[in-house]
C-alpha cells in the first residue's frame, strides 16, 4: 500500500511519513498543492492525504483537478477545526473522508484501513453485504436470512454509509451533512430518529447487527458475535 501525503507543515507531514511507515505503507510526501497534484496524478497511491491549506494549490483545487483528470484514488482531507465550513466545500468535491487536526494517529490508520477497504464495494453499489445483513439498492431492501424489509430513502441512504463505512464511526455532524446537507435545517434529533427507525428494523429482522452508540461522537455498525462470543442468531 502506498500513501501519499500532501502537507505542508513539515513537521506534521513528517509524522505522518513515520507512522505509516511504522505501519508498513510506503509514504511519499509533497510540501505544496502543485507538486502534490503532479506526484497524485501518477495513478500509484491507493490512498491520499491532503491538507487543505497548501501553497501553491489549495487542497481543494488539487482535489478537483484529480478528479477531473479521472483519478478515483480515495482522498482523504485533513482540515483544521476552525475550518468547518472547508468540510462542506469538500463533500461537493470529491472528499472521500476528514479528519480534523489535530487527529489521534488510531484514528488516521481507522480511516486509512476503511478507505482502502471500501474500494471493491465500490465497484459494486448494488448489494452491500455487513454480517448476515444484506442491503439492495434497486429495491431499498434490507434483508437478514428470510426476513426482509422496504427502507424509506433517508433510511436506506443512511444504512449505505453506515455499511461502506463500517469500520469507521461516523459522527452525527457527518450524517447530518451527508443525509440532509448543510443549507437543511435538521438537527442532531433527525439523526437520532432515524438512527432509532434503523434498530427496530435491525430487531425485527433478528439480524445479528447493531447500531452501537459511541457516546458523543457518533454511531458505528457491529455484529453481536464480534462482541459476545460463542453468540448466534
Ligand atoms: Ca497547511
């Protein structure tokens, strides 16, 4: 796996060079956008990190160029706190995941993982498959087994990025952005509601998955038997 990271605080990208390699990628770094864009658009990384404040080229320029030039490598942008409104410039872009600084290197190597992961379901967003749940996009049908029920859309849409982010959990912030976007005037509760739609569906499917709850962040999905073993059905 190999990882390129487009930052220009050179500490930082250092770092960040040093605990993927610790972590067995090999990583390349670029200091500015236009270096970063050219290194990017050799078509060799299966994953990039960019930040989003870059000399030369912002990191949002560099992300649409890539794109535009047909590159699909999973991105995934590094964004300041302050810099929220910089998140929903990205989702319009091309952005396949953030990360806020400062992040816990856990965290980045989760994110690493997931993005590298969901590449082959990808190819295939027809049928999403997480333990004995199996998801269909032409007829919104959630399926355990036998058992099977209708999804509304934002239900459905909701499942879907919980299933192609599964080894990720995904805040409320990301749901309500992804679901109802950020001119929406839903609030946390409509995630909530939703969320609690999802579970009874989960129970009257007798499916082994659930909607965890990591308290003040957000949601994840697990299969009962990672938690219990030796539990079934
Ligand atoms: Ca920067």
């Amino acid at each position: 796996m190999r990882v390129l990271v487009i930052e220009d605080e050179v500490r930082l990208a250092a770092t960040l060079q040093d605990l993927l390699e610790l972590n067995g990628y090999t990583a390349d770094v670029r200091h500015d956008g236009e270096s970063g864009l050219d290194e990017a658009l050799t078509g060799i990384y299966d994953v990039i990190l960019l930040d989003v404040m870059l000399p030369r080229l912002d990191g949002f320029t560099v992300l649409r160029r890539l794109r535009e030039a047909g590159g699909s490598v999973p991105v995934l942008m590094l964004t300041a706190r302050s810099e929220i409104s910089d998140r929903v410039e990205g989702l319009d872009r091309g952005a396949d995941y953030y990360l806020t600084k400062p992040f816990d290197p856990k965290e980045l190597l989760a994110c690493i993982r997931a993005l590298t992961r969901r590449q082959p379901e990808l190819r295939n967003l027809d049928l999403l498959e997480f333990g004995d749940l199996r998801l269909e996009k032409n007829s919104f049908a959630l399926s355990c087994g036998e058992r099977s029920v209708r999804l509304s859309r934002k239900e459905f849409d909701m499942m879907e990025l919980l299933m192609l982010n599964r080894n990720l959990v995904l805040t409320k912030e990301s749901l309500l952005l992804k679901l109802w976007g950020y001119e929406s005037d839903a609030e946390d509760n409509n995630v909530e509601v939703y969320i609690s739609f999802l579970r009874k569906k989960l129970t009257h499917l007798h499916s082994c998955v659930k909607i965890r709850t990591i308290r003040m962040v957000g949601y994840c999905l697990e299969t009962e038997e990672a938690g219990k073993p030796g539990g079934k059905d």
